[in-house]
C-alpha cells in the first residue's frame, strides 16, 4: 500500500515520518507545461493522460495550502461565503529577503486593490438585477509579489478539483472518515505582476479555470494557445506601440527614427513598435538609438547627430525615462535644432511637465499618450470609511492600519513595539493620513463585474426560472464559463465599455497629447484624441512649432506625381525614384507602369486607359472631297457619252468604234468612277463586299474591252500580211465572248474570295499609333490590307500592260482605219498614272495619316485613268456627233485586201520617210507585192 504523501515547504512528507523526499515547485511548472502542451481539460469528463501520470499529480498537489503551518505570523487567506466562490491573487506583501518569501505590506498595490474587489463583492451582492438570489463568496490570497509563491498558494484553488481515493483511510473505531467538501474556486481575478500571472495561468489551466487580470500587460499573455483561460481587462504592452504607430501613419509619416532608455521598457517599448510597424508595413525605421544607463559626456549631442544623418526622418518615437527625455531636449537645442524634431512619446513622458522644464520650445509639437485612467468616487467613500471595527473581514487591514498610521497594535503573539505609538482605532484614512486612489482600482472592480456578468449570462441560460445555483451549474464548467466572459460587453465602473478579444485582451484606452504653446493662453499639453483599439485624432486641434496647423512632413521621399511610378532604393521600402509612364503605358499600381490594351489609350494623368476614338473618313474631309468631285465629273461625262452613244446609236462614228464593246467599255469606265463612293463610304460588311466587287471589276471590264479591240486589230494586219482570208473571232459577238470571259476571271477570282474570307469590318489601331497617344485613333476600314488590294487590282493591271503590249504593236496601223492609236496613247498615259500610283500608294506606309493618303490616291489614279479612256476614245467621237454632223456620214467601204495593202503603202511610206530624215537612202524590196 501507497503512503499518503503531503507537500509542505521542504518537500514531502510521509504520514508520521520524516521527510522523505525533495519536491521543489519546478517539478510543478514542469508538468503543468506538458499538461498544456496536449491542449486538453486533464480532469475533465475523459483523460487523454496514463494513470501513474495522474497520480504523480495528485501526490504532489494532493494537500491544502491553508491546513499547511503558516509563514510567521501572516495570515494566508481571505474567505467570504458565499454560494459561487471567486479567487483572488493580490500582491498584499512585497517580496520578502533570501529565504523569507513575504516582505512589507503593500498599501496601495496591495491593500487598495484588494478591497476594491470586496468592494465590487459588496456591490454585485446587492444588486438584485445582477445575479439575483445568488451570492458571490471569495477566496483571497497573498502573492507576495512573488511568481513561485504564488502558484503554491494558488494550489488553493484546484484542489476540489483533485479526486482523493479515501478508501483505505479508516478511523480508529474502523468508521471512514467524515472529510469535508473542499470550496470550489469557478474564476480567479489576479493576478498582479505578469510573471505571477504567467505562472498561475499554467496550472489553472490545467483546471479549467479562467482568470481575469487587472494588472498583468506582458505581451506574450496574448498567445491564446498557452493561456488558453487567461483573459485581462487592462491592455497589454503592445497596444501603446500599437497606439504610437497608429499616430504616426495618421499624420502620413513613413520614415522615423527610435531612441529608447536602455533597459527593459525602452528596448521592449522599441522592440514592440519595430515589430508592429513591419507587420502593418508602409513604415521604416532610418535610425534606432539606444540611450545608455550611464551616458558619457557629449552623449546626447552624438545622438542629435546621428538623427540628422537622416535629416528627412523629423519624427522620432521615444520610449525613454523622464532624465533622457530632458537632456535629448537640450541636445537638440544647443544643436539649434529648435523646431526641426517632431516627438512620438510614450506613456513615460505622458502629461509631465517635469520632463520638458526649460526646454519648451523645442519640445512644442511633441505627441505624447497615456493609460486612459478614471478615479471610482464609489470606492473613495467606501475605503475611506474603513476602520479596524468594520473591517474585520480583511485579514490584512490590520497590518495596513500599522503602517499606514505609522502606530502599533496589541495583538496576540506579537511583541509590543515600545519605540512606536500605539494605534487608538480612533485614526481615519484621509483624514489622519495621505490618501490616493491607486491607479489600478478601477481595473480590479471591472475584472470582478466581468466575471459577474459571465456568471449572470450563464445563469439565465442554464437555470431560466430557477432561483440560486442550479444543478447545471454544480459545479460550473470552467471551460463554458470562458466563453461567456468573453462574450461580455458592459459599462464598467468608469463608465467605459468593458470587453475582450479572442485573445482575451482588453481593448486598449489611451487619451493622446500634444505640448502646445502658440495661440494658447495657458501653454501645456492638450488632449487631442484617443485610442481605443482605433484611433481617433483631431487634426484641427493639432498645432506645430510657430503656430503652424500644418502637420509637417517625415517622408523619405515625396510621392510621385500623377502617372509616376515608384522605383524603390534597395533595402529602404520607403524610399524610392519616380519615374514616368511614357508611351502608352499607365500607372498600374504605385509600382508598376503597364501597357494599356491595344484599344485604348493612358487617360492624360496615366492613372488608367481609356478607349481609343475611332475614326473613319469623312465625306467632308478635303481627301474626300477631291476624289468624290472628280468621280461626280466622271459619272456625269459618262452618262453623257452613254445617251449620246444610244441616242446616235445606228451613225456610222457610233458603228465604226464598234458599239457593242463601247458600251461595255463605258459601263467599265462608270464602274471605275462609282468605286470612290464605295472607297469613302463608312465601311460596313454591305459596302466591303461592293469594295471587293467593283475595285477591279470596272479597270477589268475596261482593260478587257480595249485588249480585244486591240488584239482584234493586230490580228487583222498580221493576218493581211499573210493572206486575205480574214482571222477568226473579229465578229462583234466574237468580241463580246472574247471579253466576257476575261472579265469572267476576275468575277470567279472574287467570288471565292467572299467564300474563303467573307467580308467584313476591322478597327486598325495600329496605323494610326504615334509616339503621342494623344494623336492615336483608331481606324475604321474593310478587311483589306494593302497586299490584297493589289492583288484585287492585279488581274486589271496584266490585262492593261497585255493591251499596252498590243497597243504598241499596232501603231503603225493608219488612223483613219480604226482606233488603235487613241487606245496606244491612253495605254501609255495610264502606264504613267498608275505608275506614278505604285510610289505614293506604298511610300505613305509609315504616315499617320496612311489610311487618307492611300485611299486618296487609289481613287484619283482610278478616276484618271478613267477619264484618260473617256478623254481619248470617245470625247472627240462625241464632239464630232454633237458639233459636227456632217462628218458623222458613211464612206465607201473597202474590201479587206484593199485595207491591207493601204496599210501595208501607208507603212514603207513613213518607213522610208525616217530613213530620209536620217541621211540615208535605201533601195527597200516591195514587200506588199
């Protein structure tokens, strides 16, 4: 059989034995640690833990801190009664000397934050709204202001929670023992210093217990994972860095430097803004100084120094003592550096005056913050009627009494004092001793209300209608408990909202300073906003050096203007170039220049793109208006031969030039003028398909026309010189066949052209694109690139350069025998137009105004060429009809040899004509015989 085994201070202990075992608090942390780490309610409903684990537990917490032999003559607990038991750790004792763990009595830190929370019991237990028929009772305990004793003393809170196995424990009649039912702590307010809570949260949370803080502001009591029940109603550190960064990124600073005492609250007040503001990014640091313990002579103007190598960084944070503080001031000021500094101060500087005595002016402008703070009228009523008779209660209040009447009390057990007064009981706080509200009362009564309305909230939703504690809350679960304290949300004894994060975190509260003295009757610090989680600032309140309302600038670099990008300098994120978006790209983000999409151009400030207008030409554009008067002439002069030709249509002229093609031929020659309508037109899929059609087709019915009648003509004379048996195919039907089909070919051409590609419309944004996107347009045009409109004019082209060949051919036929002539020269005068074409068509490729320059010259080279034919084979046939009838007769006709041999005379004649007119005379042979 196991011996029971009982922790005291020096160890363990078997029943009736001596010690036999060694147990320091250590071994506790330690398991407790491991406990923690498997994130589970060990004593819960089910145990994720081996058995002997448990019981190593129980045989090192199984005991009572109040039935252990007390320290001295202190007394170890505060109990009230009540039907829900609260804990309570107070630092009552300051820490004691080497081996002595309690020293001297607090009074402030210990006794007034201890009777504010009797004093919240007092006022939670009656009133009848909050946890009505239910009363509050506590068990309060000294810390010592130590962390280890403290967690021994804790050990008070748990041990209800221990199962005992009693079942071998007989008394001496055999009878089992009768053990009372140890009080059951549901909540813990406490405690006081961080490293006490630290300590005690890891093993009330073993036990799932929660704890509330009004003291403790250790940064890493926010990590949720190891103090899963640890919650607080004061605001931890990092808030007022939090606070400090806020203020500094509302003002746009973005470039400052740090000077921190050396020491735990500089270096960690430093550390918590660096780390804040590189995780809120958009902040940089150019220099961070540390002001050592013991500085040397000269120090201080060294650290000036150092700030104005960064001369941009005016804002400077400073987590420092109010000594430091003074003589960075008078640095500053022998460096006539009045004006220049703009201080970020901590709650060390706050509303001091001390701090800035003699050194106002360069001080002027400084922000400062400080714990937002309140004093309970309530509780100064309530503490300054307290007295030895009705405050019995307070086992402490005694001691208290002693000290703070500086007088002795008869006690039993202790040795009077002959050196000091002895205490009358008659003697009043306040009255007959200096009395002020410790800063923390307030934080203390709104812990105790926190768990309070926890309690309340969890009341009406496990036991609706049942008056007291109902059996599901018998015991309370601590682990439920948690979740209501931090859904509470209530006005606290201050008056302001009491609530916690997830991480158990009280908001944070802080009133915001600025040491002010122009314009200001009375100079000093006024109060200028407030953070609370957030910041609210006043900027219309704010005043800088000489009065300014300007808030100055502490920027590395300027911002960029409009449509600049950022380049940023290498390992400073805060300080960069600015570059501009040139071209047709815009401002992306503040970093980045991109290019806008092919349709749309940068808006004038580059800050985005907009659409590209487009264009088309207009029919009032002069490049219109050329070529459209041209075509309206034309048509007209056209139209006119066309009546004339039919009008005149049986008279020898009208026969002779060999009606049939003629009307082909001037139906080709109206088509070529028709296409300028289409070419200027608004391109649309109707009139890219008349564009296709008609481009070639009217050169292809004119060229084709003139190509037979003057291969029709060449085969006439080459067939004379041979024989008198007239060629084939020289009928006017043959003709007709002749030139249909060549026209045929350029019809199939373009019809499976429509199927391969039917037509339509594009907007070409790339013609028009110069350097300036200011000038870029978008293009409205038929899917007919420069390429494809040359081959469409390709075909007409060949057959024009076919009926030139044979134009040449036949010069020599005599002019009163057919039309070849007239059709040579317009050959040759159309060779030249379209010549003339090739270079300006295709040498205005790269002009922004591409797109008018070619259509222009498309459609007057074709309504020249036009006119040429018109000009040359029918105006003076036309003249001859209309003014001179009498010409318009029938001549004798001639056989076909008799033409031939006319010809053939006609031709030796001018032969022999230019050998005269070279010097030479040449006996030729008679050919033609």
């Amino acid at each position: 059989m196991l011996t029971p085994l009982f922790l005291t201070p020096s160890g363990v202990k078997g029943r009736g034995s001596g010690p036999v075992l060694s147990v320091p608090l250590l071994v506790i942390i330690m398991i407790s640690e491991v406990l923690s780490s498997h994130q589970c309610s060990w004593f819960g409903t089910s145990y994720g833990y081996k058995p002997w684990l448990r019981l190593l537990w129980v045989l090192l917490v199984g005991f009572s801190p109040a039935s252990r032999a007390q320290q001295g003559t202190q007394p170890q607990s505060i109990k009230i009664e009540g039907d829900i038991t609260l804990g309570g750790l107070f630092p009552v004792h300051s820490r004691g000397p080497a081996g002595v763990p309690c020293g001297e009595i607090k009074r402030e830190k210990g006794i007034h934050r201890l009777e504010a929370m009797l004093y919240a019991l007092d006022q939670i237990n009656s009133d009848p709204e909050l946890l009505p028929n239910i009363t509050l009772g506590a068990r309060i305990l000294d810390t010592c202001s130590r962390d280890t004793y403290a967690l021994e003393q804790s050990l008070t809170f748990v041990q209800a929670l221990i199962q005992k196995d009693n079942s071998d424990v007989r008394c001496s009649n055999g009878e089992p023992p009768i053990i009372p039912k140890p009080e059951r702590v549901v909540g813990v307010i406490g405690a006081s210093g961080s490293s006490v809570s630290i300590m005690v949260a890891n093993v009330l949370r073993l036990f799932a217990i929660p704890q509330i803080s009004y003291a403790s502001t250790a940064p890493e009591l926010s990590d949720n994972s190891r103090y899963e029940f640890f919650s607080r109603v004061v605001p931890p550190d990092s808030y007022q860095a939090q606070a400090m960064v806020d203020i500094v990124k509302n003002m746009g600073w973005n470039y400052v430097s740090t000077l921190a005492s050396e020491g735990n609250y500089g270096e960690s007040g430093v550390d918590a803004f660096l780390q804040i503001s590189r995780e809120a990014g958009g902040l940089c640091i150019a220099q961070s100084i540390k002001i050592p313990r013991e500085p040397r002579p000269g120090e201080f103007d060294k650290i000036i120094k150092r700030l104005m190598e960064t001369s941009n960084a005016r804002g400077v944070i400073i987590f420092a003592n109010e000594d430091d503080i003074k003589r960075v001031l008078q640095a500053a000021k022998k460096a006539n550096l009045t004006g220049h500094f703009l201080f970020v101060g901590s709650d060390s500087w706050g509303s001091k005056n001390s701090a800035i005595e003699d050194q106002e002016e360069v001080a002027e402008g400084a922000v400062t913050i400080l714990p937002k703070r309140a004093s309970i009228d309530g509780f100064d009523q309530y503490f300054t009627s307290r007295s030895l008779e009705n405050n019995r209660r307070n086992i402490w209040f005694a001691e208290f009494w002693e000290d703070d009447f500086k007088c002795k009390l008869t006690r039993p057990g202790i040795k009077y004092d002959p050196g000091r007064r002895k205490c009358t009981g008659e003697e009043r706080i306040s009255r007959d001793s200096q009395y002020e509200q410790e800063g923390k009362v307030q934080f203390v009564i709104d812990a105790v209300y926190a768990m309070a309305h926890a309690l309340h909230s969890m009341h009406l939703d496990l036991c609706a209608g049942s008056m007291g504690v109902c059996e599901k809350m018998d015991p309370v679960d601590g682990r439920m408990l948690l979740q209501y304290i931090r859904s509470v949300n209530f006005n606290g004894s201050a008056g302001t909202g009491v609530m916690f994060n997830e991480n158990g975190d009280a908001p944070g509260r802080y009133d915001i300073f600025q040491y002010q003295m122009s314009n200001v009757s009375n100079p000093g610090y006024k109060n200028i906003g407030q953070w609370t989680n957030h910041l609210r600032l006043n900027p219309e309140e704010m005043q800088w050096s000489g009065g300014d309302r300007k808030i100055p600038e502490s920027v590395c670099s300027f911002p960029c203007e409009s449509g600049e990008r950022k380049k940023m300098v290498k390992g400073v994120p805060c300080c960069w170039h600015c570059e501009l978006c040139d071209g047709y790209q815009y401002l992306l983000d503040e970093f980045t220049c991109d290019m806008c999409p092919f349709d749309m151009r940068p808006l004038e400030n580059r800050t985005g793109c907009r659409p590209t207008p487009i264009i088309k030409l207009e029919w009032s554009s002069p490049w219109a208006i050329i070529p459209v008067f041209l075509a309206i002439l034309g048509i007209l002069a056209t139209t006119g031969v066309i009546v004339t030709f039919i009008r005149f249509n049986d008279t020898p002229i009208v026969r002779a030039s060999g009606r049939e093609l003629s009307y082909v031929l001037l139906t080709g020659i109206f088509l070529i003028y028709l296409i300028t309508f289409f070419m200027i037109a608004e391109p649309s899929v109707a009139i890219c398909a008349f564009r296709r059609l008609f481009l070639g087709l009217g050169m292809c019915i004119s060229y084709a026309a003139m190509l037979t009648k003057t291969n029709r003509i060449y085969r006439i004379f080459e067939q004379g010189k041979k024989s008198v048996t007239p060629p084939k195919f020289i009928s006017p039907t043959s003709q007709l066949i002749i030139t249909f089909i060549l026209i045929s070919v350029q019809l199939l051409a373009v019809f499976i052209w429509f199927g391969v590609m039917p037509p339509h419309t594009i907007i070409d944004y790339e013609e028009q694109k110069p350097p300036n996107p200011e000038f870029a347009r978008g293009i409205l045009k038929c899917d007919m690139s420069d390429l494809s409109l040359i081959l469409c004019l390709s075909y007409s082209i060949v057959l024009m350069i076919t009926c030139t060949v044979y134009a040449i051919k036949s010069r020599g036929v005599p002019e009163t025998f057919n039309e070849a002539k007239p059709i040579g020269f317009t050959m040759y005068t159309t060779c030249i137009i379209w010549l003339a074409f090739v270079p300006i068509f295709f040498g205005t490729a790269q002009s922004t105004e591409k797109m008018f320059i070619q259509t222009t010259t498309l459609t007057v080279s074709m309504s020249l060429s036009a006119t040429v034919s018109l000009g040359m084979l029918y105006i003076p046939k036309v003249y001859v009809i209309i003014f001179h009838p009498e010409q318009n007769v029938q001549k004798r006709k001639r056989s076909f040899k008799a033409v031939v041999q006319a010809a053939t005379v006609t031709t030796h004649l001018s032969l022999k004509s230019n050998d005269k007119q070279n010097g030479e005379s040449k006996v030729e042979p008679d050919r033609s015989q």
